[in-house]
C-alpha cells in the first residue's frame, strides 16, 4: 500500500495538471474568500472544535499535525482526530446550470451562471478552511475538506471535469445526511408552487437552507424602450412588444411577488433568504452568509 505522503503527491499532481485549464473561477472564489475573512477578523467564529468526536481515516490533503500516532499504530492505519463541530456538520452547495442562469444584459459584467459558481465555490472555500465536509448536491462525488474537493468542484462548473453538470433549475431530489445545511443559488424563476413542493421536500430530509436568488440588474428593472424582442433561452419562444416600456409596471409587480413569495417559504422552512444582483460586489452577501454557517447549529 503507498504510503499516505505518496498517494498525497500524487493526487495533488493531478489535480494541479486538471486545475490549469479553469485558473480564473478557482483564484476568483479563493481571492473572495480571503476578502470576507479578512472581513471577519476580529469575530467571535466557530473553528474546528475542541471536542473530540471521533477517529477515521487519514486522507489526502489532511494535515499530518491531525494524525493520532498511537491510535495509529495500535489500529494498523493511519488515524485522525475529528472534533465534534466538524464531524456533525456536512455543507452541500447547489448552483443553477439552467439555460436561464446564461442571460448577462449590458448592465453587468458577469452571467448569473457564472456568479452562482463563484458564489458557491467561494463560500465552500470557507466551509473548508474551517473544517466542515462540502460537497454539491448532485455530484457524483462524497462530500471531502481538502483543497482537493475545490479543485473538483472547480472542474464541475468549468466542464472540465468530465461529467455533465445538471441542467434543472432547481435542486436535484436526493437523500442527504440529516441535519446537514444547504445553499441553494439560482435565480429561482420557476412557479412559486413547484419551487416550494422542491424545497419542502429538502427541508423534510432535516437539512437547513440557506437560499440565495441572483438576478441580473435588467431583471430587476425592464430597462428597455421601444419594439422590443424577448427571446426564450431555454426554448425557441419570442415575444415581440411595440412599447417595452409598457410593460414595466407589471413586470415589476410580479417580480415582487416571485421575490415576496421565496422570502415567505424561507419564513416557514426557518430558512434564510437573499439576493444577489450580478452587478454588485458578491463580498457583502459571502460576509452575511458566512457568519449564519459559522454559528453552530442548534438541534432541530
């Protein structure tokens, strides 16, 4: 059996060479992630634990300080000490892959496709660095706490993993670690009904939610004048309107009602629930979402 430093070594080495062709979204998530650290510096946070909750296996990426010699040698592998907070907690993160996720109007500079995978893998990145497992909901892959994980998930979002990202808008049907948290991203579009039957039924698994809508500023708005062409992006619809502008007043209102009626759900799961606009900086909603996931959980 290769030794642990070996094996390490080795999958480092793979996952660097994999790591080269998605550069921009892993360094953007980490140098976001270190901003709203920096944020917090100074705050009370929940770390690691102290409590001791149980041995398991040494895996690639664990630091060799974590190592229990004695138990290891007594048990013939190599064995590290878990603390509680850690090992109660798992963090799965979703981000829509849904055709919709592509619009990017020219009040922005980022796709909401593109912001939800920053989003999410930034706010793993912290997860990680204070020992919670992460994993995606829907990903072929168990939930890790090793740089190794982010370098996966990376490759997820960029496709250079190999595996076809899922394209619903809304999260996968699975069966979760009860007590787990989840951070569900996505603009969350769809009917109020269907949205709600998805997420009541992730609730009833015992999992606490964190909801985040990421809207492109146009969506917020209908800024446009005049004849006007809307084209669907997940279908081959089109509507043409002679006066764009026409049609605000009502837009807006059932935007407000879409919005009114998520931040109502998150109320009766005991969710959370915020928006993200992809014209403004992500470091402000990371720092509000970091302090909620650093809290330790109570028992529900």
């Amino acid at each position: 059996m290769a030794s642990p430093a070996l094996t390490s070594a080795n999958l480092r080495g793979a996952a660097d060479r994999l790591a080269d062709a998605y550069p921009p979204l892993l360094i953007q998530s980490q140098r976001i992630a270190n901003a709203v650290v920096q944020g917090a510096h100074g705050r009370r946070r929940s770390g690691p634990g102290a409590d001791f909750w149980q041995y398991r296996q040494y895996s690639p990426g664990d630091s060799i300080s974590r190592i229990d010699w004695r138990k290891s040698a007594r048990a013939g592998k190599t064995l590290i000490r878990e603390t509680e907070w850690a090992a109660t907690n798992t963090l799965y993160v979703w981000a829509s892959q849904a055709a919709g996720m592509d619009f990017k109007s020219d009040l922005s500079g980022v796709s909401k496709r593109d912001r939800a995978a920053i989003l999410a893998l930034a706010i793993a990145t912290l997860a990680i660095r204070g020992g919670e497992r992460v994993s995606l909901m829907g990903w072929p892959q168990s939930a890790g706490h090793t740089r190794l994980v982010l370098r996966r998930m990376a490759a997820w979002y960029s496709g250079a993993g190999g595996e076809e990202l899922a394209t619903q808008s809304l999260p996968p049907m699975l069966q979760l670690p009860r007590f787990a948290t989840c951070v569900l991203i996505g603009d969350f579009l769809d009917p109020l009904d269907q949205i709600k039957a998805n997420f009541s039924r992730i609730a009833d698994s015992g999992l606490h939610g964190h909801i985040i809508q990421v809207t492109d500023p146009a969506e917020e708005t209908l800024p446009w004048h005049g004849r006007t062409e809307f084209i669907e992006m997940a279908g081959r619809g089109r509507f043409i309107a002679g006066r764009a502008e026409s049609l605000r007043g009502d837009y807006i209102a059932a935007m407000h009602r879409q919005r009114d009626g998520l931040r109502q759900l998150a109320r009766q799961l005991d969710w959370t629930f915020a928006v993200h606009h992809t014209d403004q900086s992500p470091h402000p909603l990371l720092m509000a979402l970091y302090t909620r996931l650093t809290q330790r959980p109570s028992a529900r």
